[in-house]
C-alpha cells in the first residue's frame, strides 16, 4: 500500500469480535482528497458486519450488515469518532449494552 501508516490499531472486544483500524497518508489525488486512505472494520463470526473505507474510484463510505452507503468525510478526528459510535451501536444490536 503506497503511503505512510499512521494509525493501525487492532484489537479483539470482550464479546470476541475483532476491530482494527488502519490510516495511511497518501499523496492527494482524485481519488484521496483529503491525503488520507483508511480502512476499519468490525468482524462479528467471521463476518464483516460494519466497514469505513475510501476504496479508490468509490469514495467515502460504509458496509453495514453488507449495505453500502456513501458517508460524509469532514476530517480524521470526526471519521473515527463515528466509526466508534457505529461499533457501540451494532454491539449494542448484538449484545445489549455492550461496551
């Protein structure tokens, strides 16, 4: 993957599942804007249950319980706020108050 990795952080919840976040700084271009490439994911079962990414040629948006749509990218900070408000939520659907 072309670009720095600035964050990578990987971790499994109580309940099993994994959660890992990846963020690259990349030359901005057309397809990277903002100079940032990102990939996070919540794996529940083996299955991804909740993706952000900026797939180049697709821009910003999220796979929740295999739906994908589009998502507004203000900046880093924001994104990874509301991914972990996205992940709270779906433990929340699988277990309750989970956190």
């Amino acid at each position: 993957m072309p670009g720095n990795l600035i964050i990578h952080e990987k971790w499994v919840t109580n309940e099993g599942d994994l959660v890992e976040i990846k963020v690259w700084a990349v030359e901005r271009s057309e397809n990277f804007a903002e100079g940032v490439k990102y990939s996070m994911v919540l794996v529940h079962d083996g299955h991804r249950v909740l993706g952000y990414d900026n797939e180049r040629g697709k821009g910003h948006h999220e796979h929740w319980f295999g739906k994908e749509t589009e998502i507004e990218f203000k900046d880093l900070g924001h994104l990874l706020k509301k991914f972990e408000r996205s992940v709270d939520a779906i433990r929340g659907e699988l277990y309750g108050n989970a956190r």
